[in-house]
C-alpha cells in the first residue's frame, strides 16, 4: 500500500471519477489543443484537496504536452521554440518563482483564482471578444503574457488561457497554433515538474497518482485527435468553452462556500 501512495487511500469512487475526469481532459486536449489541466484540475479539485489536484495534473500534462508538440515532427517542433522565445523564457521564469508559493496560497483563494481565469477566459471568447496586438510590440507582449501565463502556471498547473489568448491575437494558422500550444505547454510543463518536485507538491506519496493519470489521458487524447481531424473545429471549441466557464463557476463556489 505504501508503493501506492495516495492511490491505496483513495476510495473506489474518487478513482473511478478522477479517471473519466483525466479521459474527458484528454479528449478536450485532442480536439482543440488545450484545456487538459484546466479541466483535471477544475474536476478534481471537486474531490480532493487542491495541492493533491495539482500534484495528479502534473504528469499527464507533461506526457500529452509532449506528445502533442511533436505530432508534426521535431522539426517543428525545434522551428516553433525558436519562433516563440522570447514567450517561454518569461513564463518559465515567473512559473518557477510562483510555483514555491503554493503551500501558502490559502485552498479557497487558490479556487478563486483557478476559477476566476477560466470564467474570464470563457466568457470573452464566446462573447466574440479577440484581443489584436501590434507585431511592433511583440517583445513586450511575449514577455508580459508569457510572465502571465507562468505566474498562474506555477501556482496552478494552468497556463493555456494567456497562450491561447496571445495565439489568437497574432493569427496564428490553426496547425501552426496547435504545434505552438504543444511546445510552449510542453517545455513549461517540465518546469512544472521541477518546480513543484521541489516545492513538495510532488512527492513519493502524490507521484502515484500522477503517473496513473497518464494513461488515461492519453486514451482520451486518442480520441480527441479523431475529431479534430474529422471534423469542423468551431462549433466544438465553443461549446468546449461553455463547459470550462462552467467549471470555473464550480471553483468559484468552491472558494467562497467550501
């Protein structure tokens, strides 16, 4: 039991629940690029405590982010890191420093905040809303919104809304916006990882957790990809959207009722 970590003390039910949770992130992840650990993190934290919520995404984000950013090649791959420099080394900065506040970031203010962004997020894209930046100001966008991204990141495992928001901005192509997403979560993904192995976060007692989280996310991917290929991306996104405003008024409740 011991080898198991929090796995042997979990009961059937949050096992069962956590797994169709992963699955459904995965899927998301698949279909339109983003969302898995909004989505895992949204869902557990329904049934269990935040740091352990956040300890379980850690893996599996890793795993589909990498998995994902080198669908086209690594030569892509190597191409878009190149491209979006200047993006990742501020969110890899602020997503070290901010992950060491996470075990003094009170549980409800870290629902609030978790919530808050995705509500925020949802809303303003199904409004129609899109933010438009200026290519002459690119350095200082990449640097503020990629300090955005890893400063939520660090204290929530969740740097997709700022991403995606900057992507949308700039026009990016849609597969050149998916490998971009793939590659920016991915190596920010592995500063999670370091980050919160020495934050505490992750830990012999947590790792099991995350590691059995892998698979089921990539299940999900699998089948994520099959309609992201098949099918029209619009209609689905948005409805994705709704679903993940949805989860972000769940935390909200969470934050302020408990």
């Amino acid at each position: 039991m011991e080898q198991l970590g929090i796995l042997g003390e979990l009961p059937a039910w949050t096992l069962i629940t956590g797994t169709v949770i992963v699955l459904f992130a995965g899927f998301v992840k698949g279909a339109v690029g983003f969302a898995l650990p909004m989505i895992i993190i949204s869902g557990l934290g329904s049934i269990l405590p935040a740091e352990t919520a956040l300890a379980a995404l850690i893996l599996p984000t890793l795993a589909t982010n990498l998995r994902q950013s080198l669908r086209g090649g690594w030569r892509g791959a190597v191409e878009t890191g190149r491209r979006y420099w200047l993006f990742l080394a501020a969110l890899l900065i602020c997503l070290v420093l901010s992950a060491q506040l996470v075990s003094v970031i009170p549980t409800r203010a870290l629902f609030l905040l978790i919530g808050g962004v995705l509500i925020i997020f949802g809303a303003l894209q199904l409004s129609g809303w899109v933010l438009r930046l200026d290519p002459l100001n690119r350095v200082r966008d990449e640097l503020a919104i990629g300090g955005v991204a890893g400063a939520l990141g660090g204290v929530s495992g969740i740097w997709g809304p700022p991403t995606v928001m900057y992507l949308t901005a700039t026009d990016a192509p849609k597969a050149q916006a998916m490998r971009v997403q793939g590659v920016i979560y991915g190596i920010g993904s592995i500063a999670l990882l370091l980050a919160h192995l020495r934050s505490g976060v992750l830990n012999t007692h947590t790792l099991p957790l995350s590691l059995a989280a892998v698979l089921p996310a990539f299940a999900g991917m699998a089948l994520g990809y099959m309609l992201h290929d098949r099918m029209p991306q619009a209609t689905f996104r948005r409805a994705m959207l709704l679903v993940l405003t949805i989860a972000g008024l769940n935390l909200v409740r969470r934050g302020i009722f408990g």
